[in-house]
C-alpha cells in the first residue's frame, strides 16, 4: 500500500539546496529530519512533457491495483509494450513507480503547488 505525499515543485537546485540545508540546521540542533518528500523540476515545461497524460493513466492505474510486469502493464492499458516499458523506466527512475516484485506507486496522493512569484 501508498505510503506518504509526493510533493512537486518548481524551482532551481538551489531550492533543493536550501531544504537540505534546513534539514541539516534542524537535525544539528538536536531536531529531527522532516519528513519530505519532493521532487523538482526547473521549469513547466520539463514537468508536463516528463509527466504526460499518458504516464499520469499509467501511475492511476498502478495505484488502484499492482501489474506483476511491464506486458501486464501494457495489456491492461491498451498500450504498446515498449512505449510502457519506457514510461515505466522514466517513472520509476523519478521514483514515481516502485519496482519490488512488482510494479506499485509508493505515494497516496501527489501534490503541485505552482508559485508564480516568490
């Protein structure tokens, strides 16, 4: 089952930087480590074409029920095998799809937030 929250996010290295650096300070001080998880883009454009409707179908159908495997997968999509294969391979390496056995996605919910400004 899903464990946690996917948080996507906009923004530079820096961005990263910084919550490391806030982590870092918190746990140097005797805190413990939040408990985030977020992945960044550096702009729009990189999010929408590496998160296409097609791999957003992909991750829902994941979440309602595990595939034993990619042709599983593809089989139950309706889609071509290879063109699964490489969404898969894309996902799980963004750590959007887990693959213990089988293939799941370890997030209850996946957020965006898009700031326009600081």
């Amino acid at each position: 089952m899903a464990a946690s929250k996917l948080d996507l996010r906009i923004g530079s290295a820096g961005d990263a930087l910084d919550r490391f650096e806030a982590a870092w300070n918190r746990i140097a001080e005797g805190g413990s480590a939040p408990k985030l998880a977020v992945l960044s883009f550096p702009d729009l454009p990189l999010l929408l074409k590496t998160l296409t409707p097609a791999r957003w179908a992909l991750l829902e159908s994941l979440a309602q029920e595990k595939a034993a495997s990619v042709y599983e997968l593809a089989k139950r999509l309706g889609r071509d095998y290879k063109n699964v294969h490489t969404d898969v391979a894309a996902l799980a390496g963004l750590g959007l799809i887990a693959k213990d056995g089988a293939l799941t996605v370890p997030w209850q919910a996946i957020r965006a937030e898009f700031r326009l400004s600081e």
